[in-house]
C-alpha cells in the first residue's frame, strides 16, 4: 500500500518493483512460528504489557481458535493460510524515536525510498512508521502537542494514556467480532492511538506508514482514533511488502470514535505485493451530528477481504465508503461497505469502483441495516465494477435491510467492459491501445480520485496506468 505523494511517484517509477526491496533481518525479539500461549506471554514479556492487556490477548485467543475460517461465504483461499509457519512478533527491540536522524540507517533507507520524510516536511501535521513489529519512529507537530492532541503507537498509547485508550479499546470492534480481529487481539502490536480534544481541528493530515519486511511474517496493527466532541482529523495510512516466495499476513483492527460534532476522514492507499494476505476490520462509530468517511484505494494483494463500516449511534450523524479495487493477474479484491443505522434521520452514502484485469476478480459486498423503529434515515448505495478482459470476474453481493416506511434509500450497480469501438476511438485520436486503455480506466475512476488528496490523486491516476500496462490483448 502506498501513500504518499512520493511514496507513490516512486513506486511507480519501478513498476515492476512495486515497494520490492528489503534489507537484511536484524530482531533482537522474534517469537518464533506458531501461535500458542508461550508467544501471547512472550509479546506480553517483550512489551512489558500490563495485566489487564495479557488478560485480553489469552481471551481472543481462545476466541481465534474456536472460530471457524469463514470459508462457508468467503474465499476457500483463506484455508491457504498455514498459521503455524507464521512469525506473530519481530521487533529490534529499539523505542519508536521523534528524530529521524536516530533511526536506525536501514529501516531510514526503506521510509526515505518510500518518501516519508520528505512529506512529513512538506504537509504532515505528525507521522508514524511502523517496521515489521514496532514503530520506528514517531512524531506530532509541537503546535498540535500543545493543542493537547495525542499521536504515538498502540503500546505507548495503552501506557501512557490509559484512561482514554482502556475506555474505548475493543468497544467498537470486540474480539468476538470475525476470526481475524481475534487474531489481531491476541497478537496486535504497533499501529495509531490518536486522541484530538474538544473543537481542536487538525489543520494537515496526520500519517502512518506500515512496512514488512521479514518473509513468513505477519502484521498485526491496532489503530485507535478518538475526535472528541467537535474535532476535526484527517488520517492517512500506507503500507508495503517485498515480494517472497511465501505468502504474508496482514490483518489489521481500526477502531474510530467520533463524538457529537466531530469529523474523521481515514484514508487508505493500499499496494501491497501480491503474496500477502490483507484481512482488515474497519469500523467508526459516530454520535449525534459526527461524520465519518472512510476512502479507500485496494491495488496488490493476493487476497484482500474489508468492509469499513460505520455504526450512526447519534441522531443526524453520517457515514461514507468511498472506494476503489483493482485486482489484477492472480488477485481478488473482497471489499465493501457496512453502514449501520442506529439513530434517527441519520444518513450513509456507498460509491464503490472495481476494476478486474486478466484473471483478476473484484468482489463487492454491502451491509446496510435500518430497524423499523427509526425515523429520516438515508442511504445510497453504488457499485460499478468494470471488466478489462474476458477472464478478468466480478461479484456483488449487497444485503440491504430496510424496516419501515419513513426511510430513503437507494442502490445502483452495474458491470462494464471496456468495448473494442471505444480503444478504437481513441486510437483513431493517435494514443496507442494501452494508453486508450488507461484512459478508458482512468476515466471510470476518475470522480472518486478527484476525492483524494490533489497530491495522491495525481500519482494514484499513474499508478492505475502503470497497472495497466500489458492488460491489453
């Protein structure tokens, strides 16, 4: 996944290359392969995590290993998943440092490749970078410090920070939510607790930055963001991964909270290489008036299975999922929306674009859920997927469930081809068949790209072109 504006330029700069570089492995902690109690205590030992966080690893932990991979409606790919060849915790054993001339000179070499700094320079009111395991460093603009807002990882956040971290940790997604935010609660490390006091409104984006490096390994990232009653916060995450001869797990929890009034806008650029498996679990819950939108970019994976959700628990409060999916040779974006409606005149918006090249399959699935006791809600709902090629599949599977007569609400789908007359065209118009293409594909994404940032909107236009590249025929 990448991120940023040069993360991106420079990413697509190697094409083939797609964040594909990685440095020799150098853990002074490693919890070894497998997952049982020993590794629970042994992440608990290394983190020096109090009682109460041993005690919830060991509970999802039973809660992972009762549940059943969710095979019976997803992917039988999963059951790929040796769980037993899987590393649960790599770490150097260094503390996240607030100056980037400390950083350790390989793990600075990855974030300056990947452009990090040079962005944190340029718009970024704090950024993290996370390493395998741990943030390697971290850091908040003094203005926003002295405005008393918190951005540092998971574990300084749970330390540091309890009052607020304890009382909202796992209340939005609990641990018996899916097999894989179980997963993610017994072994999470790493990831953003941000907290932005009352009326405070965060004036540039703040960024996190997700970087494996070590083969058979899996990430396991716990993302908490609190805007209290009305703050504004924009957050902005990137990931990436060498290529490996053997599959890598990504699997993800981000929880946010936005209190009366308040804003949070998460925004994801995701390029992972094409032998991780990214399965997230994305949930905001929202209070009277507060807005939640969730924008989100899938390129690369093998498998990547998310639904960002919003709960509206707050009279007139809103939520968005804007997102686009290409999946292209040998990859299958699973990606969707939930929006929940728990409050009166409460209103949720879905726009979803997938594009699927060679063999590529795409998957939209939607949950939306008004009670009949409600009053004034809305909900829209779109979905166009568009086909590259006559192998490249696509899936739509909405479930929407309106009860009651006093609501609003809306779907639309629909599937494409790029036809033969259009390259043709355009052709005619001196571009060749592979920049007709691009253009093609550029052109049904293009609403939704506009919604980035007008920095990431530029690169993510070429990177989708890069994408493109060799598609034709």
């Amino acid at each position: 996944m990448s991120t940023e504006v040069q993360t991106v330029s420079q990413i697509a700069a190697e094409k083939d290359d797609v964040g594909n570089f990685k440095f020799p492995e150098k853990h002074k902690y490693d919890a070894g392969y497998g997952l049982t109690e020993k590794t629970i205590d042994y992440i608990c030992d290394v983190k020096d995590d109090p009682d109460w966080v041993r005690e919830f690893r060991k509970r999802a932990l039973k809660v992972f290993e009762s549940k059943p991979m969710p095979t019976h409606w997803a992917s039988e790919d999963l059951d790929n998943i040796v769980f037993e060849n899987i590393r649960y915790y790599l770490s150097s054993g260094d503390r996240p440092t607030r100056s980037w001339d400390e950083v350790p000179d390989e793990i600075k070499e990855t974030f300056e490749r990947l452009g990090i700094p040079e962005q944190e320079r340029k718009f970024l009111a704090g950024v993290e970078a996370q390493y395998d395991s741990e943030a390697a460093y971290s850091n908040v603009k003094e203005v926003l410090e002295e405005q008393g807002v918190i951005f540092v990882n998971s574990t300084e956040g749970l330390k540091k920070h309890p009052e607020i971290f304890k009382k909202w940790f796992g209340k939005v997604i609990p641990t018996t939510d899916n097999k894989f935010s179980a997963l993610n609660s017994a072994v999470f490390s790493g990831g953003s607790f941000i907290y932005v006091p009352p009326g405070v409104k965060v004036s540039h984006p703040l960024q996190a930055y997700f970087r494996i490096n070590s083969e058979n390994f899996g990430q396991f990232e716990r993302t908490l963001i609190i805007a209290d009653e009305g703050s504004e916060v924009v957050y902005m995450e990137g990931c990436t991964a060498p290529k490996f001869e053997t599959s890598t797990l990504h699997s993800a929890v981000v929880e946010l909270v936005a209190m009366p009034g308040a804003k949070i806008q998460y925004i994801t650029v995701q390029n992972w290489s094409n032998n991780v498996f990214n399965l997230v679990t994305k949930r905001g819950l929202a209070h009277e008036n507060a807005e939640i939108r969730w924008i989100d970019c899938n390129i690369g994976s093998r498998l990547t299975m998310k639904y960002p959700g919003v709960v509206m628990k707050g009279r007139k409060a809103r939520g968005e999922v804007i997102s686009i999916a290409l999946a292209n040779d040998g990859q299958h974006q699973d990606t969707g929306a939930k929006m929940i409606h728990e409050a009166d005149e409460t209103s949720s918006n879905v726009v979803s674009k997938s594009i699927s090249v060679g063999t590529g399959r795409s998957t939209y699935r939607g949950q939306v859920s008004i009670p009949k006791h409600l009053k004034g809600c809305k909900n829209n709902t779109e979905c166009d997927a568009l086909l590259i090629n006559t192998n490249s599949k696509t899936d739509t599977y909405p479930a929407i469930t309106v009860n009651g007569n006093q609501h609003a609400t809306q779907h639309e789908a629909s599937v494409s081809q790029v036809s033969e007359d259009m390259l043709f065209y355009m052709q005619q118009r001196g571009l060749s068949e592979g920049e007709a293409m691009s253009l093609a594909v550029n052109g049904f994404v293009n609403d939704l790209v506009r919604e980035f940032p007008m920095e990431y909107s530029v690169e993510l236009k070429r990177l989708i072109e890069l994408e493109m590249e060799g598609s034709v025929g």
